[in-house]
C-alpha cells in the first residue's frame, strides 16, 4: 500500500509537470523538490485541483483496499474460529472416544481377573479335596498297616515264645529227644 501511495504522490508531481502552461497571469516561481517552474495563479490553482482530485482518488482507492483488507482479514479470522471450534469439537469428541474405549477395556479386564480369581480358587479347593482325599487314604492305609504290623508282631512274639520254649525243653530233656526220634521212625 504505501508502494501505491509512494506511486500515487509521483504521479501527482509528474501530472504538475506535464500540463500545459499557459500564462494567463502573473507568473510566479515555485520550488518542487528542487526545480522552479513558472506557474500563473490560475495554473497553479488547475494544478492544485488535479493534485487533489488524484489525492482523492488515491485516498478512495486505498480506502477501498482497506476496506478488502479488512473484509478479507473479518473473513480469515471467521474461518479460522470454525477451523478452532471444529477441532476442539472433535478433540473433544476422540477424548470421549478414548475414555469409553478406556473404560470398556478396564471393565473386560477386570471381568477377566476376576473370571481368573474364581478358577484359581476352584483349583484350590480341588487340589485341597484330593490332597484331604489322599490323606484320609493315606490314614487308612496307616491303620491298616499298622493292624498287619501288631498281628505280625504278636504273631513274632508267640513265635519266638514258642521256639524259646522248644530250646529250654530241648535241653531239659534229652531223652525226649530220643523219644522224639524214635516216634518219628516208626511212621
């Protein structure tokens, strides 16, 4: 824009310059930017005008690209509001996506653990009924056992009763034993 004005002001200056003089009057001397001219008074008032008829068209002019300026600005920042509030809009919406999938995730897990809990705790009780199961076996297996082992011990005793009887009757009589022998030979 101040290119334009920059332009605007030289073509003015050049537009003094180009017009006809004609010397309707007295004329004068004026300074622009270093180089006299002779203007008259009506000259330099046609001058004027035209300077400020271009003025004011460079002023409307460049109001007028101010105004699209500012239209074109009102319009970016418009769509640059939508652009934010359509995605805050869909932040919002993959946040509640997130914490329903989130929570969906936490409650199958915990259904899961649970579903695990409650298999383990089946597991341990049945590992605790066989291993009760094994011991009342095993305390029965012991009862028996220890029934063979007093019968065989009594058992062993009246053995061993016996056979010490046999010896101390052997040595008390040693004609039994010839008793004995002889008995065994007649059958």
């Amino acid at each position: 824009m101040r290119e334009e004005l920059t332009a605007g002001i030289g073509r003015e200056h050049r537009c003094s310059k180009s017009l006809p003089s004609k010397k309707l009057g007295p004329s004068k001397k004026i300074d622009f930017g270093g180089e006299k001219h002779d203007i008259s008074a009506k000259d330099a008032s046609i001058k004027i005008s035209e300077c400020s008829q271009l003025v004011k068209k460079e002023h409307e002019r460049t109001e007028q690209k101010l105004k699209q300026a500012e239209t074109l600005a009102a319009e970016k920042l418009r769509l640059l509001n939508e652009s934010r509030k359509e995605f805050e809009e869909k932040t919002e919406h993959l946040k509640k996506l997130h914490e329903e999938k989130l929570a969906t995730i936490l409650r199958e897990s915990t259904s899961e653990i649970s579903c695990r809990d409650e298999k383990i705790s089946k597991l341990k009780q049945q590992i605790a009924e066989i291993l009760q199961g094994k011991s009342w076996e095993r305390q029965q297996q012991l009862h028996e056992l220890k029934k063979e082992i007093t019968q065989l011990s009594e058992k062993a005793n009246r053995l061993q009763t016996e056979l010490t009887l046999q010896k101390s009757l052997k040595q008390e009589c040693k004609s039994c034993k010839s008793v004995t022998l002889k008995r065994r030979s007649y059958k």
